[in-house]
C-alpha cells in the first residue's frame, strides 16, 4: 500500500447551520501508514455562531470553549497545509464538504478546490453491514474503541477503516478504493445503473396496521441529519411503508430533509424537483402529507428496536415538537423525560369522536337499565 496518500477529516458544528463549524480533526496517511493527527477548536462564522443544545449534547463542545480558537480563516489555511495537497476523506463526506463549502461563503471567503473522498460510501460498498456508521464500521473491522463525535478521534478512525479495508481487500490506491463510475450511455440503455423498485426495503406485511407509517407509499427528498436514507427506507419498511423513488399518484408522504431537523412541521415547497412535482398532484386534489425529520424520527424510534438500535442523534431528535426532550447528561436543558408521540399512544375512539372505554361503559350501564327493568 505505499502509493495510499490522503488525509482523513472531520467537522462538528455548532448548529444545524452547515457553516457553523466549531471543531476539525485531521489525519495523515502516507504510503498506507498514519503519519500524523491534529485536531483544534475553530470559532464559527458570525451570524451563525450560536449553540445549539443538541449539537452541544452530540460533540461536547459549548460557546465559552470557542472564545479564543481560530476563526475559519485561519483555520482553512492551517487545514490546506496540513493536507499538502491530498484527497480529503471523511465518512459521509457529502456534511464535512458541505461544512467546508458553506464556512468559506459565510466567512465571505473563496471555496479552495479540494477533492472530497467518502469512507462511507466505501463501507457500504465493500463490507456486508446493515448500519455503516463509524462505529459500527470500526467494530467490524476490529479497530479500537474511540470517542465519536471528537472530531480528531473521527478522523482517526476514518483513516484507520480506510486502510483497513484496503488491507483486506487488496487496494492499495485512491483509484481502487474508490473506481470512477461510468459515464451514463445514451439510448434504450440509460437506465440500467439505476436501482429497481424491487431493489428498495419492502413492507412488513406483519407491522401494527395502526402504526402512522403502516400502508403509507413514502418519498424521500433532501438530506437527513440523523439516519441514513438506506436506514430510514428499511425502518419505514419495517413499520409497514412502501418506499417509492417517485412522486407518483400513490404516494401518501413526502419525507423533507431540512437542515434543521428540529422544525415543528415541513410544507411542500418548490426546493427540489420532488417537492415541485408534489406540489403538482396536490393541486389536482391529491392528498399528499409533507413529514419533518423530526416527525419521522418520533413514528420510528418506538418501532426501531426490530430493525437496528437507533443512533444517538436519532434519540435525541425523537421527541414530538413541544415535549420534553429525553435525558442527556452533558445538557441540564434537556433533562426532562421523553414523550411519546401523541399519534401513536392516543385512545381509541369511536366514529363520533368519544374514546372508546367510555363508549363501552354507556353500553353497560344501558344493558344494567334494561335487566332491571325486566
């Protein structure tokens, strides 16, 4: 492996404003072997350098720990000399080039063109895991235990899968880590790299047919801050949804990425071309029901036990809008237990609105009457 070359990073940031980075650690790998590791506080963009409780709850890092580290200015050209040049690598690459991109344009500062790699990309890929976030791809790879969310300890240990999967599987360059993908060909044959229908998570035919998402046909739009798509489409599968790549006349639910996953609620806007074409079949009257990340994440974490343990931030984010928060340590302000959602733990009602129990209890009170009676 003496021809591996790169350098692993990551990000932390201090809001869900991409820009707002607070932290970077570093990594250097030279010919299949780290080299060297550094990592520092970075004072976020201004106007977006607020704090957050639950990225504070997530990485640790609270505003008074920022007040004398370097601003992103200073930061970015310390990032670029380290790097010297290199591929940058990062597990799910598509945040930390996002962050990187977004504190240049909020610092008012020109993007530098840097080559962004994903290890998780190469996870998925080259190992057989249902859940490829960074622990779990280091547990498999038999990598030491690590701090998640210390952004120097991330990229560490991005370096180390990297090389651990080039170890066992023979590639020893950029290249075969990560092969160019074909060009789409033109004509009849245009569509054969896409996935099939078939190819998504199926409903559970045996999933709890009053659970919201049961018999729902669900699309996903934008990006998701605490699951990965695959894993969001096979837990909605598990609670009894179909998955569609496409706005169609059967879709039911319009799952919005935002990058605040803690709004209240999402409306269908003209942001992508899903969300366009939605708009669309709405107008001709059909019903299409616009879900947040905060409300998918409250449907599915009760259920999720069955399909995979959910992640931390998944756990954080999955209490309804306007409950207490669940109990985590490192925040007092949200130390308040969680809540389930409302949908899921309301009674049972009759057609006219009355709960059920009190219906039935009307039933035998007037069958008490009648016996009386008699």
């Amino acid at each position: 492996m003496h021809s591996l070359n790169f350098t692993a990073i990551d990000f932390e940031t201090a809001n869900s404003k991409r820009g707002s980075v607070c932290a970077v650690g570093l990594t250097k790998v030279r010919a299949g072997v780290v080299t060297e590791s550094q990592g520092w506080l970075i004072r976020p963009p201004a106007g977006i350098d607020h704090f957050d409780a639950r990225n504070i709850s997530v990485h640790g890092v609270r505003p008074q720990d920022v007040l004398g580290a370097d601003s992103w200015r200073t930061s970015l050209q310390r990032i670029l000399d380290f790097a010297a040049g290199d591929a940058l690598v990062a597990h799910n690459a598509s945040f930390d080039r996002s962050v990187f991109r977004n504190a240049c344009l909020e610092s008012s500062l020109e993007v530098p063109e840097v080559e962004f790699r994903c290890s998780l990309e190469l996870a998925r890929r080259q190992l057989d895991l249902e859940v490829n976030r960074l622990p779990q791809v280091a547990k498999a790879l038999g990598l030491s235990s690590f701090r998640h969310h210390d952004a120097g300890s991330d990229a560490e240990t991005c370096a180390n899968a990297v090389l651990a999967i080039a170890r066992r599987d023979g590639l020893s360059t950029l290249e075969l880590l990560w092969p160019a993908k074909p060009p789409k060909s033109s004509g009849s044959h245009r569509y054969r790299s896409e996935p099939a229908l078939a190819d998504l998570p199926q409903p559970n035919a045996l999933a709890d047919p009053s659970h919201p998402l049961f018999g729902q046909v669900v699309v996903f739009t934008g990006e998701l801050l605490t699951l990965e798509r695959p894993e969001a489409m096979a837990q909605i599968a598990h609670c009894g949804a179909a998955n569609a790549k496409n706005i169609t006349k059967k879709t039911t639910m319009l799952v919005i990425g935002r990058q605040d996953p803690h709004s209240a609620r999402v409306d269908i806007s003209t942001d992508s071309g899903k969300e366009r074409k939605a708009l669309q079949y709405v107008e001709a009257g059909q019903s299409i029901q616009a879900v947040s990340e905060n409300q998918l994440l409250a449907w599915l974490v009760p259920a999720a036990g069955a399909v995979g343990k959910p992640t931390e931030e998944a756990a954080l984010l999955a209490t309804p809008v306007g409950a207490a928060a669940p109990v985590v340590e490192t925040t007092p302000a949200l130390e308040a237990p969680a809540v389930r959602p409302a949908a899921i733990e309301a009674p049972a009602a009759s057609a006219n609105g009355a709960p059920l129990e009190l219906v039935a209890a009307g039933i035998l009170k007037l069958l008490g009457s009648f016996r009386r009676s008699r």
